[in-house]
C-alpha cells in the first residue's frame, strides 16, 4: 500500500469504510472474492501495475492505494496509468463456503477478502441470511460479473 485516502463524503453509492481510520492498514494479501455475504466494508482498492503504465513505487511490484470511500477510488483508477477498477475489502464474520461445486456449509470466524464492488448490492449479512441461502442456494456471482 502507498497512502490511504481516509476522505468519506455524505452520499456514497456503496457503503463507506467501517472505520476510516484503519484504512489502508489492513495487510495486502488476502482471500479473493467468495462468501456470498459480507459483515463490514473495511477499505476500497485500486491496484496499479507498473507493467500497465503506472509509477513504479515498489520495485515494479504492484502495489495499491486505499480509500475509505468508493467514488473516491473510482476517480483516482479513472485518471491514473496503470491502475484496475476499484475493488472492496470486506470482512466476513459468517459466510457460505463450497468445497465442491454446488455443496454449501456456513462457516465462522474472520475473514478479509477482496470483492468486486458490485457484489456489495444485496449481500450485506442480515440475521437469516445464511440460513435462507443454505435452503435456497443461488449460484454463485461469475468471475466476469
């Protein structure tokens, strides 16, 4: 991570990071996508790739900036080389795990992973969610969605 944008404005089209003071100091490496609901909203990303144009600040090792608002993060990946579309970083206290295709279990715990933004629509966890999931499983989001 490079700097963390800790700015959150009154209208947001996504929820705003938990706590806009831990921004940026959650560790860079985490799971990616899965779950199918999240507990808290903890960071936006936009990755940058020296390979793609963006500055090298890490040894040409890609590296991220952070932001505790999305529209934020959305204008900063619009205007600089190199960078992807923002991403989310959520906790999950409870989520759905598939070991196999189609066989779901609920799992406990903490977990940090790296969403797709759009998947925030819907799936915050609610106190039945899980339970109305695992008698109504739905497929889970396509990695192009």
């Amino acid at each position: 991570m490079q700097r963390a944008d800790r700015t959150v404005s009154p209208i947001s089209a996504y929820p705003v990071a938990i706590d806009p003071t831990k921004v940026g100091t959650y560790p860079p490496d985490t799971k990616s996508g899965a779950g199918y609901f999240y507990d808290d909203v903890l960071e936006y990303r936009v990755w940058l790739h020296p390979d793609r144009g963006a500055t090298a600040l890490n040894r040409d090792e890609d590296y991220f900036v952070a932001f505790a608002q999305y529209e934020r993060a959305e204008a900063f990946s619009k205007t600089t080389a190199g960078a992807e579309q923002p991403i989310v970083l959520v906790r999950q206290r409870e989520w759905i795990a598939e070991p196999t295709p189609g066989k779901f279990h609920a799992e406990k715990g903490d977990r940090v992973t790296e969403w797709r933004v759009k998947w925030l629509a819907g799936n915050k966890r609610g106190p039945e969610n899980i339970a109305n999931f695992l008698v109504h499983p739905k497929p889970a989001p396509k990695e192009q969605d």
